[in-house]
C-alpha cells in the first residue's frame, strides 16, 4: 500500500508493509521522514477501492467531490483520474480542477450566492450548472449568464418523533415555488434541484424524504411550464455512520435509483447526483499532531489520544 504526504512532486512516495496499524505506520514514517510538523495520510488505495465501488454497484448515480472537503493536489488527481466529477464553491475551485483536466460538464458551480465576477467565469471557461437559493441570484444569472443551467437550492430539514413513520420534511415550500415561477418568468433554465440531506437522527430517512421533497416540487414545475428537469444534486454526502461494504446498504442505494429512475417521475432520466465527502474521508481520516508529546487519531466515530 502505497501512502503519499500530499507532496508537490509526486515521485516522493514511500511503499510501507501493509500489515502495520496505524499507529505503527505513523511511527515509522516519522521516523522515516524525520517529521515535526503536522501532517495527514491519505490511503491512496482505499480512495480508489471505494470508488470503483461506487460506480460498480450503482452506476447510474453519478459521485460528485466537494473540493472544500479536502482540496489536496493528491485527492482531487486521483478522484480526476478516476472521472470523478466535482462540486465547487469558489473560482479558486474551479482553476484548481481544471488544471488537472477535469471538463466542464463535470463541474457544478455550487455556490448559491455568487460574485458578479465568479458568474462570469464560469461562463468563460464553460460551466453550465449553477446553484441558486434566492431571487437576487436569479436575476443575476439572467444578466450575466442567461443560457445556464440553474439548480435551484431549497432548504430541507427532517424532523423525527420517536417513531420514523412520523417523521417529515420540512421545506420553505413558499419561497422554492416564487424561485420556480422566477425562472420560468425570466426564461432561464431550470435544469434540477439541490438539498443537502442531513439528520443526526435518520440519515437515510433524510435522503428518501429529501427525494420525496424534490419530487413534489417537479410537478410544481411542470405545471407552471419548467419541464426540463433533469438532475437533482443530493448534498451532504452518504452517511458516515453506515458500513459501505454490506450488501444491504447498496441494496438500499439499488431500491432508491430504481424508484426514482424508473416510475414516470424522470423517465426521461438524464442525473441523480450525491456528493460523497464523507465516503471518501475515512481514507485520510488519521492527524499526527505533535511528534515529542501524543499523537491523536480522529475518525468521525471518535477520537482518541494515545501516549507517545
């Protein structure tokens, strides 16, 4: 298993035994690269594990990387390499991205509170799906970007009793018609929706009642003549609670692609997006901190400080 520092150049790899803990392999590259400064590991292998995995066992919902998770050279070469596509919520983002050759076409600009300046570049070097969550934006992508792709960003929250079948969606279900109505009214393109799926309590209840959310507000849409939706941009990333590697959970994944792909909702089913920050975390999820006093290892499960 090959682990990288993140270096500048990519020659300076050091291959350890694979059977080392972590623990043990932290030590050894310490002492190896006589370090003193913080630092992070990234598992290279398992980055590239978990994608494949990914596209093997759901295919048709396409993995977007947030940038701002962790905009590391290494990880966004890898996931590039891979055909990942990308979430990004600055131009500094979107150049970084592209240095590595990344298109366009797989590029959101997910920002929904954009510069003047920001819209304009993404119209230059071609990035079509743009984010939005107020009337101020709209007007703005109108004036500046006509021909883009909007996704419209509503606010979601689920809340839960103690039972999961009382739980519910919220959504301002006001204000996301009035954005709709506006797209329609100034002839830009409504091209899908946006919501971040996050509950402490129910996570994947969160993602099935988001999608629930969304497809009321497709027929929203249709009725008031915005009918070329086509993708919704599921934010948040899959939970980092659930173990990828059983059956059930991609089985879970299976039932809720083909819901959603296959009834008269899209049957014109262009995407179905999630961002996948917290999948791929957990390949560089180990902080040495201080090589003289301890070393503390964070997972999002829990942190621990063991002696040095």
């Amino acid at each position: 298993m090959a682990l990288s520092l993140f270096p500048r150049n990519y020659d300076e790899v050091r291959v350890f035994d694979d059977k080392l803990d972590d623990l043990e392999f932290m030590k050894k590259l310490i002492d190896f690269e006589n370090l003193d400064d913080p630092f992070h590991l990234l598992d290279g292998g398992d980055l590239i594990k978990k994608h494949r995995m990914w596209v093997d066992k759901i295919p048709r919902v396409a993995p977007h990387y947030a940038v701002k998770s962790n905009s590391s050279s290494t990880v966004i070469k890898t996931l590039a390499s891979l055909g990942a596509s990308f979430d990004c919520s600055s131009k500094q983002d979107i150049m970084h991205i592209m240095a590595y050759g990344v298109p366009a076409n797989r590029i959101i600009f997910t920002n929904p509170v954009k510069t003047p300046l920001q819209i304009k570049y993404a119209k230059q070097v071609g990035i079509s799906k743009l984010s939005a969550d107020n009337m101020w934006e709209l007007r703005k992508i109108k004036e500046l970007y006509p021909e883009a792709k909007v996704l419209i960003r509503f606010r979601y929250d689920l809340s839960s009793s103690s039972s999961s079948h009382s739980s519910r969606a919220v959504i301002n279900t006001d204000e996301t018609i009035r954005l709709i109505r506006a797209c329609r009214d100034l002839g830009l393109n409504l091209h899908g929706f946006s919501f971040h799926a996050y509950s402490p309590s129910s996570e994947m209840l969160a993602l099935s009642r988001g999608i629930d959310a969304c497809k009321y507000l497709i027929d929203v849409a249709r009725t008031v003549g915005c009918h070329d939706i086509q993708l919704i941009d599921i934010g948040g990333g899959i939970p980092s609670s659930l173990d990828l590697n059983h059956d059930e959970v991609w089985s879970y994944f299976s039932r809720l692609q083909k819901f959603f792909v296959f009834k008269e909702l899209l049957f014109e089913y262009k995407h179905l997006i999630f961002w996948f920050n917290d999948y791929y975390r957990t390949s560089w999820n180990y902080r040495k901190v201080s090589k003289f006093r301890r070393v503390t290892t964070t997972t999002y499960k829990r942190t621990s400080t063991l002696p040095w």
